[in-house]
C-alpha cells in the first residue's frame, strides 16, 4: 500500500521532502532535448536562450496543474478527462499504447549511445537491449522510495558535469544576457517552438500527479510543497538547458561546427570535446549523456506505467480514488506496460520503423500536449475542484499560451507528417 503522511511537513522540513518534481524532471529531459538545445546553440548562438527558460516555465505550469487536480480531487487526471467524454479514455489508451512501442525502441537507442561509447566492447544493439532489462528490472523489484534516490543521484550527476562543461567553456556574459532578450533570428522559427514545447518533457509531465500520490502526498495541504517542489525541479532543469545552450553557442556555434541531427549528433560533440579539453572531458561528457538518458528512461518506464495502471482500471469500471491499491506500483496492469515498453519495441531496434506506425504515432503525439492543456483549463476552472485550488489569473494566461503554442506546434508538426 501506499505511504500517507498526513500532514504537509513546514520550514525547514519541507525541503527534505521534495523528490517527484526532481523525478519528473529528469524524465522529461532526455538526449533528445540535449540534442535539440545544442544545435539551437550551434545554429544561432544565445538568441534562443529566451525560448529555452519560456519552455521550462510552460512545463511548471503543465505538470503543476495536473499535480494540483490531484492532490485537490483526490482522484487522478485520467478520471477528470473521463468527465469530460469518454472519449478521452479511448484516445488515450490507442495514444499510450503506440507511443510506448515507438518510445520504448528510442529510449533504448538513446541510451546504448554513450553506453558503446564508453565501453565498445559490445555492438550498440545489445546495449540497446541491456538498458531496456535493466530498466525494466529496476522498476520491476523497487519500490518508489529506491526510485526516487536513484534518480536524484543521476540527475546530481548530469547536473555537475554538465553546468562543470557549461563553466568550463567560458561562457560570454554580454552574449548570455543577449539572449534573454526577445528576438527570432532568421529560419529560427522551428527550433524556438522546439525549444518551448518540447524541452523538458511532453506526456511525462502529466505523470507528475502520479508520483505525487505514490509519495503519500494527499489534500490541498500540500499544494504549497508540491509548487516548491516543482518549481525547484524546473529551476534545475532550466540551468541544465541554459548549460547545453552555452556549450553549443561557445564550442560549436564560434567554430561553426554542425552537429547531426539525431542523439549520434552528441557523440560528435563529444569528439569535439576531446580534441579541444582532452579525454578525461569527453569521457565526463559521456558520463553526464550516459545518466540523462538513463534518468529519462526510469523515469518513462515508471510513470508511465502508473499512468497506464490508472488508465485501465478506471476503463473496466474501477474507483477513480487515487489511494486504490490497483493504481498503485506493481498491479498487474503496472506490470504489463512495463513490460509492453520493454520487449516488443526491441524489434525496431533490428530494423527500420514501420512507416505507418510513425505516421500515427507522430500524428497521436502531436496531439497530446494541445489536449493536455486544453483540459487542464476546462478542469481546474471547473467545479470539480475546490475554490481554493481552481486556477489563478496567472495560471490561466500560461495555460491558454501553452494550449495555443501546442496547436502550432501540432499543426506544423502533422503537416510535415503529410509533406
């Protein structure tokens, strides 16, 4: 069963307790997000580095609004879509089911990278494989607590090496303060809208909620430890972003360096970084790759398999209560996800994507983020949640800024599906 602490702990205390929002946000920046802030930096300097702190600001508000409805309603987010229309359900179970089996091959890939960079002695598919058991492995036979601790050790990790690489390059203060300034250099478009809605994490920031609960936090009582906590987790994952941005303007943007598009791309950074700093810098780089893709990995095969246990007892007609045993670590419906993100994508890893399962797996993707905060304004300006909880001004203005970003974003997106 899970832990209830009764009471939200204060002063001091409070800051002993933080974890989900550190979690969530190791999750939601992974080698793609590395790979996407970097070439923004090698492409157009620090212009974008406005665009990069604005994506962090529009996650807090994501991932707090869907931690809030749960800690108001005590139910979960899945169950205030279904007030919505069943129809949520139904989306949300064919969007999951695709995009675990797309994701599941990419999360592997991206983390056997820095894996055979550091020890070849094995072809990069079998670390593919290595970093899919032993996720699954980790997850199957721990518990929250040893999950949060392993994810705050790596997101520690990544942190250090990479603000380390950050300060190391000697960043420019006149060019850092340049980019805090609103400006869209020509052709920049596509990156900026890159930069806001997809760093720092898509779907797994609705999967905030679910750690919140699994931690024992209950009530409104703990909304104002569950905003600290998430601000903290954003604040740190926002000097990361602004640290890869700096080592993309600094290294790869002064030498006009191109990187490849794609999570190989950060190898050849880190051929760049041994020429230029030695091995033993390559090889933290690496490290630092190494647990950033790790750390996104648990993170997806964790909560996204708390999401998936929610989705399917509340689809056979079971309580909405988020404190139900069968939402919890470990149901049978747990166990399945996790092992669905595990094993059938292996087979992508031996051959190309089915065009077709990319086609509707981009198409559900595109999707998701408008309808996550679409709903999230419809919930928590409704009478579902207690007054004290409904949103704010402020909340309002990010929500609706993002649910209009993410259109763009899903229209430019399907379009180049069709093209």
């Amino acid at each position: 069963m899970i832990e209830r602490q009764e009471q939200a702990p204060t002063g001091r205390d409070k800051w002993r307790h933080l974890g989900p929002g550190i979690v969530v946000a190791a999750t939601g920046v992974g080698a793609g997000d590395l790979v996407a802030t970097l070439i923004a930096g090698s492409r157009f300097g620090y212009a974008l580095l406005w665009a990069a702190i604005l994506g962090c600001v529009v996650k807090i508000a994501l991932s707090e609004g869907s931690a809030r409805y749960h800690l108001a309603t005590g139910s979960t987010i899945l169950a205030g879509w279904r007030s919505l229309g069943r129809w949520t359900g139904y989306y949300f179970g064919i969007y999951v089911i695709i995009w675990g089996f797309i994701y599941g091959a990419t999360a592997m890939s991206a983390t056997a990278l820095p894996l055979a960079a550091l020890f070849p002695i094995l072809p990069l598919w079998a670390w593919a494989v290595i970093a899919g058991i032993g996720g699954y492995l980790f997850v199957r036979f721990n518990r929250y607590a040893m999950f949060e601790l392993v994810m705050k050790i790596m997101v520690g990790t990544m942190f250090v090496i990479m603000v380390g690489l950050a300060v190391l390059v000697a960043p420019s203060l006149s060019g850092i303060a340049y980019g805090l300034q609103f400006r869209l250099p020509e052709g920049s478009l596509f990156y900026t809208l890159g930069l806001i809605g997809g760093v720092g994490g898509t779907v797994t920031t609705a999967a905030y909620g679910y750690w919140t609960q699994v931690k024992g936090w209950r009530g409104t009582g703990w909304l104002p430890l569950m905003r600290l906590d998430n601000a903290t987790a954003y604040v740190v994952t926002g000097i990361f972003v602004v640290a890869m941005l700096i080592v993309g303007a600094e290294i790869l943007f002064a030498a006009d360096i191109a990187l490849e598009d794609s999570d190989r791309g950060l190898l050849g950074l880190s051929d760049v970084l041994s020429a230029r700093y030695g091995r033993f810098v390559a090889f933290a780089f690496l490290i630092g790759f190494a647990a950033t893709a790790l750390s996104s990995l648990f993170g997806v095969w964790h909560g996204m398999s708390l999401f998936f246990a929610d989705w399917w007892y509340q689809m056979r007609g079971a309580p909405s209560d988020a404190s139900s045993a069968r939402a919890e670590e470990q149901s049978p419906a747990f166990r399945f996800y996790l092992a669905w993100l595990t094993f059938p994508p292996m087979v992508l890893l031996f051959a190309d994507r089915p065009f077709l399962l990319v086609i509707i797996y981009g198409a559900f993707g595109a999707l998701f983020m408008p309808f996550l905060a679409i709903t999230l304004l419809c919930l928590l300006n409704s009478g579902r949640v207690p007054a004290e909880a409904r949103n704010g001004w402020l909340s309002n203005i990010v929500l609706a800024g993002s649910a209009g970003l993410f259109v763009i974003l899903a229209v430019q997106q399907v379009a180049g599906l069709i093209d």
